[in-house]
C-alpha cells in the first residue's frame, strides 16, 4: 500500500468518512506548520482507521507502552478491544477536535467516539517518545461538543415527560394483544414506548430484534399493555399486527393538566387459524428466542424458526439451540431454533426439527459462509443425509440460489420443500437463472412432489418478521411437529398477506386425486387480502389456464372453472397484484398454494425438456467437482462426483422415457 494513498485513508476514516477536516484552534497553528502537531494529527488520524478497520496492530504502533485510560485499561487492553470488534462497527471522529500543547503534551479534545448506537466523547493526550507522538492517555468524560447537543434535542431525557398509558385488545374477543407501534409529533418525529431506543440501529446483525424500521418510519414491538414516555403535544398513533388485521390510527393530545390512557381495539379481517391453517416464518437470523417471541406475537405469527448459522469466522445463535421448541413457547407462538447450513456454491438450506445441530454448518472458500483457504466438501446431500437420520426437516433455501447441488439432491430425494418467496419474490431469477417459481414448475412436472415454504431471511430491523410467510394446515391443536407434518404432507400456502382457499373436485392441497384421461375437474379459489388482488391464476402444469381479473378492487375474489385433464399432472392457484409492501425488499403483494396432484393411470406425469434442463446442472456440478472443488483428500473428490453422476443418470433416464 503507498504511503500517500494509506495516508488519505486515514484521514477519510478519522473524520468521518466524509466530513469536515480535523479542526485546530489558534495556538496550535503555526505560518508555516507545526511538524509536531502535524505528527500527533497523524498519530489520531491513525488510530482512528486502526479501530474503524479492526485493526490491532495499528493501534499498538501509537500507543505508548505506558498508557493510562479513566476506565482502567492498558495498552494490551486497548490494543485487543480495538482487535476484537467488526469493521466499520466503530469510528473515531476528529472534526469537533482542537489540538493544544499543555506542557510536554499535546491535548485533543473533544473525539467523539461512535459504537453503533452508542456515543462517547473523550480525551486524548499524546506524548513525544524517539521523534514519535504517541497516545499517552485516554479519558472518557469530555464535554459533547455543542452542534451534537443541538441535533440531539429530539431526544426523551431532554423534556419534561407525562406517562400515556396504552391498552391493546382484539376487538372480538376483548383478549390482550401484542402489535407493533410508531408513535410521531406533529413534525413527523418518532417517540418510542418505554423500553425503546429511539434511533433504530438498521444494520446488518447488530441489536435485531425489538423494534423495526419500514419504509422510514420507525415502530416499536410491544406487549399489550406499555407506556408511551411524552411531553406536552400533538401525537399520531399507528398500530399494526401482521397481516391478518386491519392496521389500526388515531391522534391524541397530551396536556401537562391530564393523564391520556389509549385503549385501543384491533379488528380482525381474516382468522384461518380456526380453520386449522398456522403461520410460520422459516428463515430467521440473529434475533434471539425472547426478542423473537416478542415480535411473533407483535406480527401474530404462531411459528418462528431461528437459525444457527456460521459467516465465515462468525457463528450466530448456536448458543439459544436446545433441540426442542424453545421453553419461552406458549400455546399458539412456538419458537424453534435450527440451522441454516451453507456453501457459497453447493447451496443453503434450512435444517428444521433438529435434534442435534448438522456441522459443518458452513464451509468452503466460497462466498456465502466459507473461509479464505476452506475446503468443499462434504456435500449438501451428506448435511441432508444428518438431518433427515434424526427425524429432521430440509428445505431449500432462497430457492434456487445457490443451486450448484441444487439439481441433484432434489433427484436422490434429499430436499423436503422448496422456499418460494424468500424476501417475497417468487419469479425473479439472479445471476442468469430462471425465477424461483419457474424452477419449482420444472421440478413438479418431474414427478417430486416437493411443497412451497417461505421466509424473511430476516437479517436487519428494515426486515418485518413474517412478512413473507407460510401458512400449515394442520389436524388439531399447533404444534410444532404438527407443523412440520403438515409441510411434508404438502399442505401449505405461501404469502405475503392474501389469504388463499383451494380445492379441485373437493379435494385440498397436497392431496392427490385419480381421473380419467380427457376428465373435467372442478377448480374452485376463494381470495381475501386486505389490500385488492388483481387477478387470480390457475397453474395446470406450470401453465396458466384460468385467470379472474378483479377490476372493482374488492377485498375478497372468488371463481370456479372446469379444467380438463389429459394425463397426470399437478394443479396449483396463486394470486398477485402490481402494488408492493413498504419493506427493504420491495415485497410484491402475491399468494401461491402447493399443488394439487392428479393421478392418471397410463399417462405418468414427465417434462423431456425439464429432465434435460437439470441433467445439464448435474452436468455442470461433475464439472465443478472435477476441476475447481478443494478437498482434502482425493476420496471426497472421488464421492462428489459419484454422487452428482448418480443424480444425472436419473434426469438422462427420465428424458429417455418420456
């Protein structure tokens, strides 16, 4: 690295990544520069990129061997805080700093310390040793330089405050509810409830969980009874509870004369819970089981499933596994933590039911979870084989990428359910690929009778949990076996707030029905969402042969056709319209139920040109393992290839028999 490009690095990352330069007042300036203070100016300026970037050996070379801090730490102490956290989780900003000679010292203050939502403002002293100025002595206690005093003055501890009672209750029932909150003045700024920060960290990993950030506005996850800390003024009050309710407003007043008390009741627009159908998310990050309880019962969501998981030398929630459904679960909110087990090329895939965690749980040189130097085996299909020998459950996850192995472990039966809508889209494909549903067609009209599941892969609070969701029909009371029988069973629907209601000559999703060659079947879909769907579509075989438009925009949609069937095939109902959720993701408004399968007897379900399209992949993973796979011994080499020429023999046979 060259000395003048590191030095404007430095410098960037010392003022802020972009502010105003390192300020000096008066005596420290001289009419052709001060050497001595343009050296303790780099020593910061250093220090600064050294806790920025994590980087501990840096901070050492400006430490003097002798450093004192208020806080009681030494050089070593320092040097391995500064060694020990993320990148770019911690800055050092200089601009509000002077820098002052005091004796054989040169003083620098006030440098603001930022750690995620965490602000310090401190005190440096660095002292000349062999021609270097080194820090010498680090103090916390330095007064806030003003500019950020001012900007803070939104903040609760800085008023008067009255305490505004807030009850929540299921309009019907009268039952005590959880929601999620966002409470502005009349400027448009956000108050939290006690308990509550009000500046929402929306970052990747750091503080999920507890509160949210939508489309800009900040919410709050509360229990059914919580206070609202406020001074004397004009407040808006938006409450929202997943996506079976309506979202509930209303303006309030609070006067320093009288205690405000809100009840508030929440109506109800759908409940296919007492028609046996449970609510899941599959695919959750970082958040741990008590906040995520928290947020389910906010979200009105019955099943939660956190997933351990490795990021190269990070691994997250290992330490919340049980091998049960969590103990915080109560009747109706069930809380499993499992595992979503990666490579950057072979696949995720989300490892539910666990009795035990399945390691590796991530590997590779790839992208995706692997390390720099790592080694590609063992392969998906191995982590599945561990799964499905303790009773476990394995989906594909963000399906189909990545999808190196993707191909062949559907062929040798190693994949239980595909999720449709991670993040909410199931027709966009990446990098080239066909879209989620399309790929899912092609597996279908194989034969593998694989449901559709979905998640957030929720990984920051600009993520709603369950704001893409699959709802279970379950027989009974929840539970989370039920659940998990209930996917296998194929009897699933996936959403991002339709709810959807689907038969053919009586029969439910995921059951399979026999007919004759040439045979009518009765289709019957029934639609509600709170907001209009625009059309709803019948998929025979990945075609489209029914459609109802609604061009009233009414809230609740329903047809039955006649469609005819000529051989064995499969029949699903899906739902969409253009408007999408305010959430990072840009989720579109969309509902797609697992098949419905037929049976027609001499006529066996077969696509040549699917069988074809996936031999090609299983081609492409021999080609992989062959020539760019890292082992450590060249019997694992050996096993991949085996194993992925295993697979496509299947797809070249069923090309040959259709």
């Amino acid at each position: 690295m060259k000395a003048k490009w590191l030095l404007a690095v430095l410098l960037l990352a010392a003022v802020g990544f972009g502010s105003s330069p390192v300020r000096a007042n008066a005596s420290s300036v001289a009419p052709h520069g001060d050497e001595e203070m343009d050296a303790a100016r780099q020593a910061m300026v250093t220090f600064a990129y050294a806790t920025a970037v994590a980087d501990g050996e840096a901070a050492a070379a400006v430490l003097h061997d002798d450093l004192t801090t208020s806080w009681g730490a030494t050089k070593e102490g320092v040097v391995a805080q500064v060694a020990s956290s993320r990148p770019w989780t911690k800055r050092i900003v200089l601009r509000h700093a002077f820098f002052k000679k005091v004796g054989k010292r040169i003083r620098v203050t006030p440098v603001v310390h930022y750690d995620g939502t965490w602000r310090l403002s401190l005190t440096f002293e660095l002292e000349k040793e062999e021609k270097k100025w080194l820090i010498v002595r680090i103090e916390m206690g330095a007064e806030t330089p003003l500019e950020l005093q001012e900007s803070d003055g939104q903040l609760p501890e800085h008023h008067l405050l009255f305490p505004v009672e807030v009850h929540l209750r299921d309009a019907a029932t009268g039952e005590p509810v959880f929601a999620r909150v966002s409470v502005t003045d009349s400027e448009g700024d956000y108050w939290p409830p006690e308990g509550h920060v009000k500046r929402i960290h929306t970052g990747w990993n750091p503080d999920v969980g507890v509160d949210a950030m939508v489309d800009g506005k900040s919410f709050a996850y509360v229990s059914s009874d919580f206070t609202l800390p406020l001074p004397v003024g004009s407040y808006d009050i938006e409450v929202v509870r997943g996506m079976e309710y309506e979202p509930f407003t209303a303006h309030f007043e609070v006067t320093d004369s009288k205690v405000v008390t809100l009840n508030i009741e929440l109506e109800r627009w759908s409940n296919v819970a007492q028609d046996g159908w449970f609510s899941g998310d599959t695919h959750v990050h970082f958040i741990d089981p008590t906040n995520g309880m928290l947020e389910m019962k906010g979200e009105d969501l019955n099943v939660l499933n956190i997933l351990v998981t490795k990021w190269a030398e990070l691994i997250t929630n290992a330490e919340h596994f049980t091998g049960a459904p969590s103990l915080l679960s109560e009747p109706g909110h069930i809380v499993y933590v499992n595992e979503e087990s990666r490579h950057g090329f072979l696949g995720h895939t989300i490892l539910m039911n666990l009795r035990k965690l399945v390691y590796p749980l991530s590997w590779g040189p790839q992208a995706g979870g692997g390390v720099i130097g790592g080694h590609d085996f063992p392969t998906m299909a191995i982590q599945a084989d561990k799964t499905h020998e303790q009773g476990g459950f394995v989906t594909w996850a963000h399906f189909p990428f990545p999808g190196g192995e993707l191909a062949v472990d559907m062929a040798l039966g190693k994949v239980d359910s595909i999720d449709l809508m991670t993040m909410g889209d199931a027709f966009n494909g990446i990098f080239g690929q066909l879209g989620p549903a399309d790929t899912w067609y092609r597996f279908l009209n194989l034969g593998f009778r694989v449901p559709a599941t979905a998640g957030t892969d929720k990984m920051q609070n600009t993520q709603v949990l369950g704001s893409v969701r699959t709802y279970v029909k379950m027989d009974g009371p929840l539970s989370y076996q039920g659940w998990i029988d209930g996917i296998r069973a194929g009897r699933t629907f996936t959403t991002t707030g339709p709810m959807i209601k689907f038969s053919v000559d009586g029969a439910g999703i995921g059951d399979t029905i026999t007919a004759s060659p040439d045979q009518m079947v009765t289709v019957a879909v029934e639609v509600s969402s709170r907001i209009p769907m625009e059309r709803i579509e019948i998929v025979l075989g990945g075609e489209i042969v029914a459609t109802k438009e609604n061009p009233s925009g009414a809230r609740d949609l329903s047809f039955t056709v006649e469609v005819p069937i000529d051989g064995s095939t499969w029949i699903a109902a899906r739902t969409s319209s253009s408007e999408h959720l305010p959430f990072n993701q840009n989720i579109p408004i969309f509902a797609h139920t697992s098949p419905i399968y037929i049976d027609v007897a001499g006529r066996p379900i077969g696509s040549p040109e699917a069988a074809a399209y996936f031999a090609e992949q299983c081609e492409d993973a021999i080609e992989w393992a062959k020539t760019k796979a890292k082992v450590l011994d060249e019997s694992q080499r050996e096993e991949m290839i085996a194993l992925y020429e295993k697979a496509r023999q299947i797809y070249l046979d069923m090309v040959l028999k259709t």
